[in-house]
C-alpha cells in the first residue's frame, strides 16, 4: 500500500528522463497509465541491449506501469485523452515544449477540463529562455551544465559522467515537484504547472563548483579522482586497483598516518592543515601512492576500516552485483518478463517504515493494457473502447 495508492497519473514520456519520474511514482504506489506511439511505442524499445526482442533499457525504466497507444493527432484519441484527464491527477510528458499545444493539449487546455490536474513538464531548457525549443539529450546538457568541464583527468578532456545524470536528475527533481503539486492540491484542490528543465538540474547540482568561481574568479578543472578542496580524498593505487580513502577532518588525518607508519606527517609543516594538504596535495599524494600501493585492496580495506577512516573499492557492476549491502537492502530485484523472461532491475532507494516503494510488475508490452486501463479509469467495457479508439 505505497504512499502515492490512489494518485492516477497519465504518463506521455519516453527515453528517460520522464520514464524514470513515472517509474518511481509508480514505485510507490501511483498507478501509472503510460501513453505509447502507435506501432512503435516509447522510442527506447528501440534501444538495445536486448534479451530476445525486448529492449532490456526500455523494461528497466518503465516497471509498474501499464500501456496503452494513442495517436495525440487522432481526434478521437485526442477526445479520449480529454476523457481521461477528467480522472486523472497528474499528467506528465517531455515532449518538446510547445509540442502538446499543437496537439491541442497543452496545459492551458487541461486546467480547464480538470482544474485539480497536476501537469508536469521535463524538457531540456523549460518553457521559456532563449533555448526553449533547442532539442536536448543528455551529453548535451552535461555539456552546457558544466559538469563536464569539472569532470575527468587533471590535464585531460573533458568527460561526461558515465551514468546520464543529465536525465536522471531531470526526472528526480519531476518527482520532487510532481509531490510538492500534490501536497499543495492536498491542501487547497488546486493543480498547477510543473516546468523542470535538464539544463537547470544540471546547474542546480554544481554545488562547490560556483561557489569556487564567484570566490576566485576561475573556472574549476578537471582534477580526476580528488576533492578540490579536502585532501586527502581521492583514489590511491593498490597493488591490484585502487582505493578510496577520505580524510575530512584532522582526526581521520592522524588515523590515517598511524595506519600508514607514518607519524612523522603529522607534523610536518606542509601537511598540518587541511589548507596546507590542499595546496600541498601532490607532494601528499605522492608519497601516500607508495604506501598503498603495497598492499591489495580487499588487504586495505579492513585496515581502514579498524582505523574508522571512509574508505572503499571502485566497484564494478560485477561487484555490484554481489555487494552484500546491496543485495540486503534489495537494490537488485529479479522480475519475470512474458517475453524476455527474468531479467534484474535496479530496487527502490527510497526505504519506508510504513509504506514502502514496491516492485511488482515487469515492463508492460506495447499496448497490452489499454482496455483495463480504459475499464479503470472510465468505466468503458470493450466494445466502448473500440468504438471510442476507432479500433
């Protein structure tokens, strides 16, 4: 019995950033009525890799939902659509902004066939700006966010994060004002206009990185692994790979020199402040690189750990996979798809005391769902869906 039991949304997205906002709704109770293109549904069916004909990017990112194919230039589909905003709660959609006031269903529209609706939008720029129209993926806003010019090797390229936060923090902050909507509706009946931008999301997670520029007036650079301004905090090669080792204030920097047999470094005027390890970082890292890389990482680990300093191995997905702390907290859940059969989907992050996020249905199959949505929502048995859908 998930928090959000009860809330409808209508969900017109597609790729990622509004399929991941509909797929944690939906996580925690929402009954999502996901809106596919005729034929061929969501564009990320389309995008492998693939387990049998199923697109194995496109069921990890629309768990929990049902589908349905409406043509949005049909006008019977279009008075469908009417039909079913009038039970709805929410709609979402990352079309292009404008998009859906061609179609005729803008929010503008909306609002006054159901005034409570709650209309989120997750486009790259947002409704206004110079670039409102400009289309958008997720390198692209990585790239004009900035967080690519903060992020690779020291002296090296610029690099884009490898898991495309440009989407996914799109769609977390969609859910974010999606409940802060429902809250306010809650309290007073009135929906309201949702507008998230990519590009904004991206700027909004910069943190450090302008308070550095409007502090020294330069544009932060890469610098790998470490912390621009906490040393040390970085990856330190060991002799089969690397460790992470974080020392954030001068206790963990004692610690971390007894472990190392190096008590001389404690007082040595080049490291006796977080300021003088910062400005000294390379000099530090240096010598710290001969240390640990005497040791194996699972060899470091404990070490480390008996000294309580924040430490870690970069894990792969292999690793992942077998980590204990995340099989125990169920971030892999295993599903059974009609098609593809079992495949493992990342688990709900979110835990609950009292009404936790559930993952109980595999990705639904292109259209499959549209007269038990239509039964749902409208009260319309089969005959009055085919005659209403023209089907």
């Amino acid at each position: 019995m998930g928090p959000l039991q009860g809330v409808k949304v209508l969900d017109l997205t597609r790729v990622l950033a509004g399929p991941y906002c509909t797929m944690m709704l939906a996580d925690f109770g929402a009954d999502v009525y996901k809106i596919e293109t005729p034929g061929t549904g969501d564009d990320s069916r389309a995008f492998g890799p693939f387990i049998g004909k199923e697109s194995a990017y496109y069921m990890s990112l629309n768990r929990n939902k049902r589908s349905m194919c409406m043509n949005m230039k049909d006008e019977k589909h279009k008075a469908v659509f009417k039909e079913m905003v009038k039970k709805a709660d929410v709609v979402v959609e990352n079309y292009r902004p404008g998009t859906m006031e061609k179609f005729g269903l803008g929010y503008d529209v909306l609002k006054e066939i159901n005034p409570g609706i709650i209309y989120v939008e997750c486009s790259g720029f947002g409704r206004t700006g110079p670039y409102r129209l400009k289309p958008a993926y997720d390198v692209v806003v990585q790239a004009m966010g900035g967080i690519m010019s903060i992020t690779g090797a020291e002296d090296g390229e610029p690099t884009r994060v490898g898991a495309s936060i440009g989407d996914v923090s799109a769609g977390l902050f969609s859910v974010i004002g999606c409940l802060m909507a429902l809250y306010h509706k809650q309290k007073t009946g009135e929906g309201q206009l949702v507008d998230v931008a990519m590009l904004d999301c991206q700027v909004a997670m910069l943190e450090n990185a302008i308070a550095r520029y409007y502090t020294t007036g330069e544009s932060p650079k890469p610098i790998g692994n470490r912390h621009p301004s906490i040393t040390p905090f970085a990856a330190f090669p060991a002799k089969d790979g690397n460790v992470i080792i974080g020392c954030g204030n001068q206790k963990l920097w004692t610690g971390m020199c007894e472990l190392f047999g190096k008590p001389e470094w404690i007082d040595d005027p080049r490291f006796a402040t977080n300021g003088d390890r910062t400005n000294n970082v390379k000099e530090l890292m240096a010598l710290m690189n001969e240390v640990t890389v005497t040791k194996t990482v699972d060899e470091w680990l404990p070490l480390l750990e008996a000294k309580g300093l924040p430490c870690a191995p970069i894990n792969d997905m292999a690793r992942i996979t077998k980590d204990p702390s995340i099989l125990e907290r169920e971030m892999l859940v295993e599903l059974e798809h009609p098609i593809a059969g079992k495949m493992t989907v990342p688990g709900c992050p979110i835990k609950m005391s009292a009404t936790p996020g559930e993952i109980k249905k595999h990705a639904p199959l292109l259209g499959a769902d549209i007269n038990e949505m239509l039964s749902d929502l409208l009260g319309w048995d089969e005959a009055t869906v085919k005659e209403k859908m023209g089907l």
